[in-house]
C-alpha cells in the first residue's frame, strides 16, 4: 500500500469512529494536513449529523466549506467530544510532533478544548524518540533571532521556515538536531521562552487514541 492509501484508510477509520462516538448535534474539531483532509473527506458523508465543526486552519475551513460543513467559531463553541488530527511523529505515549502544515498553534487550542483527540496517522510517523521530523516553533516576528538564539542554546538548530505566514501571522522556526527525550519537559521549557507562541510539541495534552494505517490494517492504539 502507498503512504496516500495509508491516509486513507486512517481517515476512513476514524469517520467511523467518529460517526459511532460523537452524540447526534456534536461540534467536530478538526485537525490540519493532508491526512487530516482524508478525514474531512471520509466523515462528509455523516456533516447533517453534526451541528458543525470548528477547524484547526484556513486550509481545513476551505475544505470542510466545500464539503457543505458549517464551520464554527470556537468562541461559541463549549464542548468538543472529538478531534481528530495527523502527527509528523507520535511515540508510544501518544505524545506528538505536529505543525509540519504549520498549524500547530489553533490545533493545540481545538485540542485543548476537545474531551478526546484521536491522531490518524500512517505507518511512517510512529516512532520510538521524537525529534528526526524538525520542531515547529511559532514565533511572533519581532522575537524570531531572539528565540533562535535560545533554541540554540537548548541543543537544537533552528531554521526560519522560509517564505511562510501563518494563519495569526506569525513565522515558523523548524528545530533540526533535537532527540526529544522529555516531551513534556521540552513542550514546556520552549514555551517559556517569550516570543514564542506555542511549539510542536504536544506531549502534556497528547491523544488519547491513535488510528495507525499499517500494511495490514488500520490499528489502534492507547498510550503506554
Ligand atoms: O500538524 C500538522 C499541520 O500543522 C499535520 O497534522 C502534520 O503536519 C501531519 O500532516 P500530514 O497528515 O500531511 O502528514
């Protein structure tokens, strides 16, 4: 199977999921990618289900639109039961790299609102030490050498994402070189640093189920 129909079928997995889970009127949270856009995909099918979703990007919203989704305004928005996103890397914990599409920081605010975040992922992104798939950092402008200073400082070698904006306006700073032993410690010591607005990182909230498309099937797992 090729990675793309590893995509797929995660995301098929998890409108499945989805659809047998989310109470009937449920706000939808909504992840960033292209893995994530299979889910979008799979789970338009159920959109009269859902009283709408609230979306972790432009990019999402412009898809989950088209699909005929109502895409709400996470200020008017009190209770998520699922979100469902992609990961760079996730370990065995469940704790995740994310933001390779550059949507780190609305994805960690959906997800910190939703009850359970369920990761679709292929095969490739399960790995044993995060760190290989370089750290997004978001970074307001003013602050980016500042902060790459300091991401120097705690062993990484951060590179400014050329040529790209986010959706707040802010800069990307990608951490290569980093072995990510403590995510948890890490996640929290990079967001201490001011200017930053949020890391990658996603280890004190990580998922809570991970739907991983393999060779042989989509598999589940919960976190060690
Ligand atoms: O965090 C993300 C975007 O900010 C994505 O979930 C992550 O980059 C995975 O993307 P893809 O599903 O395209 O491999």
């Amino acid at each position: 199977m090729t990675q793309d129909e590893l995509k797929r079928a995660v995301g098929q997995a998890a409108a499945d999921y989805v659809a047998a889970h989310a109470p009937q009127g449920a706000v939808l949270g909504v992840g960033t990618g292209s893995t994530a856009n299979c889910f979008i995909d799979a789970i338009a099918p159920f959109k009269d289900r859902f009283r709408g979703a609230v979306s972790s990007s432009e990019a999402s919203t412009v898809r989950l639109r088209s699909h005929g989704f109502a895409v709400l305004d996470l200020n008017d928005v009190n209770e998520i039961p699922v979100y469902v996103d992609g990961a760079d890397e996730v370990n065995d914990r469940l704790h995740m790299v994310k933001g390779g599409g550059g949507a780190l920081t609305r994805e960690k605010i959906v997800a910190a609102v939703a009850s359970t975040f369920v990761c679709i992922a292929d095969a490739s992104k399960l790995v044993p030490v995060m760190g290989k798939f370089p750290l997004p950092v978001e970074v307001i402008p003013m602050a980016r050498a500042y902060v790459a200073r300091e991401l120097t400082k705690l062993g990484g070698e951060p590179r400014l994402r050329e040529g790209f904006v986010t959706d707040n306006g802010n800069v990307i700073l990608d951490v290569h070189g980093l072995s990510i032993d403590d995510p948890v410690g890490l996640e929290a010591r990079i967001n201490q640093i001011v200017g930053v607005v949020t890391n990658g990182l996603f280890a004190a909230r990580g998922a809570d189920l991970l739907l991983l498309g393999t060779p042989g099937g989509v598999v589940q797992h919960l976190p060690r």
